[in-house]
C-alpha cells in the first residue's frame, strides 16, 4: 500500500510537469529521479530510499522559490516516503 501511494504521488508530480514545465536541466534532472525510484519502487530489490529521498529533497530546495508548485509536489512525494519510515 505505501508503495501504491508514492506511486501516486509520482503520478501527480508528472501532471504537475506537464502543466508548469521547469527549465530543461532540472526537468530532466527530476524526470530522471523520478523514474529511478519508480523503478525501485517496482522491483523487489534492496533500495536506498533515504538516498532517493535526499536527491528530491536538493531538487525541492532548488525549485521552492521559482517553482513553487513543483516543490509543493516534491514535497509531497518526500512526505510519502517519510510516512514509509524512510
């Protein structure tokens, strides 16, 4: 189940950049961790969620002031994971 819901949450930060697109290097740069800890979320290896965790947290500080919304979203997957224990 709390896999389902940071799932989700990815989910909404896609539609999110979808409608406030970022400049070119930090969409890429979130596209990419995103898609990385959706991969992990997938398999059934060990993952380093903590790390995961630390890299969106850096890409939610960089977006807060200019992308506020972005952030709000970021921060929302960050809350999921913490409410994973991570």
């Amino acid at each position: 189940m709390p896999k389902q819901l940071v799932g989700e949450q990815i989910a909404k930060a896609r539609q999110i950049l979808e409608l406030h697109p970022l400049p070119p290097v930090h969409q890429a740069n979130l596209q990419a961790q995103l898609c990385d800890l959706e991969l992990h979320l997938q398999s059934h290896e060990q993952v380093d969620y903590e790390r995961m965790a630390n890299l969106l947290r850096g890409a939610e500080a960089e977006l807060e002031v200019e992308h506020p919304i972005v952030a709000s979203v970021i921060s929302g997957v960050i809350r999921t994971l913490a409410n994973m224990g991570i």
